[in-house]
C-alpha cells in the first residue's frame, strides 16, 4: 500500500543517491513521462545523471521491452528537470498506485508541473500517423483510480477537481512554440483504456461518439494523482496510428514504436522548447 511514508523515503533514497553520484541534492522542477519512443528528449539534458527505478525502494519495473526504467536527472536550458523513462501499465497487472508511483515520487522530490507523454492511437479522421495531440482533456475508461481507498490529505482532497485536468497556460505555450517550431500540433480529447488488447471497431466507434481524439493505455491514472497533489499538467500523445471503424488497420507494436520514434524527435524538440518557457 503506498501512503506518503513509503513515496517520501523513496524520494530520500534517491536524493541521498544523487547527492553522492553529481555532489549535489535534485531540486527539479518539472518532471516528464516520457511514453513509448519518446526517450529521446534525453539528449536535451544537460549534467544528465540516470538512476535506474531498480535503486529505488518499493518502484515497479515497467515489464515492456519498449520502456527504459530510470529516473534521468538534469536541466534543460536553466530549468531542473527529472525525466521518468519508462512507466508502467495497468496492463502488466500493476495497481492503479503503481501506475502513479512515479508521478508521486516526482511530486516529493518538488516538481510543480507534470509533462505527459504517450503513444496513442487516432480516432479524429482528420488527422495522421506521425502528429501530435495537446491533450485538452481526457476520458478515464480504465473502470480504475489511484485514488481508491483512504485518502492521504497530505497529497490532496478526498473529492479532487476534475474540470481542468490540463493546465490551460501550459496548452498555449505548447501551441505557441509548436507554431515556432513549425511542428503541427494537434488539440483533442484522450481516452485512456486499460488494453493490452487493441480496440475492436465497434469499441473504436464507440470511443469517437463519446467524444475522444486519442485512444491509449496510459495517462489518465497518472494525471488524476498529479491533479490530486496539485501539480499543473501538460500531456501531448504521439499519434502512432490511425484508428478508423470503417477501416481498421493492424497497428503492431514495432509499427508503434517506429512512428513514435520518428515522431519523437518533434516531440522533444517541442518539450524541450516549451520547458525552457517554464
Ligand atoms: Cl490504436 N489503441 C490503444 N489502446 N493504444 C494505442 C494505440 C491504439 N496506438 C498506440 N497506442
């Protein structure tokens, strides 16, 4: 059971860790998820210091050969940051507190915004393999919370807000710069499912009539804790593939990881650029 006991001695475990292996405590200031392909925002980090999850008492281990597992401490421009590369997933049978670990983790360490990436499957007709999407906001269709159970009134409220999950500020900087960098940025609603199935076509259809842009297997579990601890949220997905009812096509997981690498380096470019705003 995670409680804010357990969440801050894994925070002091990898404050002491780094202290010891860069000579100074991590004072970050935002942390970023980094989703499936999307690890190359690394090389934007400057004094990177990396401290894998296995270093860290109680962290799950992502299961998925696609995710890294570590912490990677560093600043981009003049801004310390802490990327988490690698997460893990309902999917691998991980809890809902599991899932979030991470994010509450980075909350201890002092992170105050939240940037979420993912891979995630396109259900706006308009759009294509390769683009991104500013999350606006999301649908949580996972039937699960990180929430569940007694509250901790430290970290936040029994009932959090849920009407602006996505910080507004934070969606227009990424536009601006997005527009600057000449990289199209897409704006929409994600639904977050648990998989790892893909979805049928009549899921498929299903999830465009209830209002979403973006299907995936992440994101929603995290932002919801982030939310409940105060942080400010940005999320962005990498829309890996199209996912049409009326013309499904297979989306296989190395085509996945293909397009989010590719799609990547926009990315990182444009979270870079966006932080370095912050
Ligand atoms: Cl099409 N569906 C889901 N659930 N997750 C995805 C995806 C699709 N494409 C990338 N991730």
């Amino acid at each position: 059971m995670q409680n804010p006991e357990n969440v801050q001695n894994a925070a002091s475990v990898i404050t002491s860790a780094l202290s010891e292996l860069s000579g100074h405590a991590p004072r970050p200031r935002v942390g970023v998820v980094c989703g499936t392909g999307l690890g190359g925002l690394a090389d934007a980090l400057t004094d990177a210091c990396p401290l894998p999850y296995s270093q860290v008492p109680g962290f799950p281990q992502s299961t998925v050969a696609s995710h890294e597992g570590r912490f990677l401490f560093g600043r981009i421009g003049t801004v310390d940051v802490v990327l988490q590369q690698g997460r893990c997933h309902l999917y691998e049978g991980y809890a809902p507190e599991d899932v979030c670990m991470g994010v509450r983790v980075m909350a201890a360490l002092g992170v105050e915004v939240l940037v979420i990436t993912n891979a995630a499957g396109a259900l706006n007709p308009r759009w294509d393999a390769g683009d991104l999407m500013l999350i606006t906001d999301h649908i949580n269709f996972t039937g699960r919370s990180p929430l569940t159970g007694p509250n901790h009134d430290a970290w936040g409220p029994r009932f959090p807000d849920m009407s602006a999950p996505y910080d507004a500020a934070l969606g227009r900087i990424a536009m601006n710069e997005a527009a600057r960098l000449g990289v199209r940025l897409e704006r929409g609603v994600y639904v977050g499912v648990p998989g790892p199935q893909m979805e049928t076509p009549a899921e498929t259809r299903m999830y465009r009539q209830l209002g979403a842009d973006a299907v995936g297997m992440s994101t929603v579990l995290e932002v919801i804790a982030a939310r409940h601890m105060g942080l400010r949220v940005l999320g962005i997905s990498c829309l890996t593939n199209k996912n049409l009812p009326d013309c499904m096509q297979e989306a296989p997981l190395e085509e996945v990881i293909r397009v989010a690498g590719e799609a990547g380096d926009k990315l990182a470019r444009l979270v870079a650029a966006v932080v370095e705003r912050m």
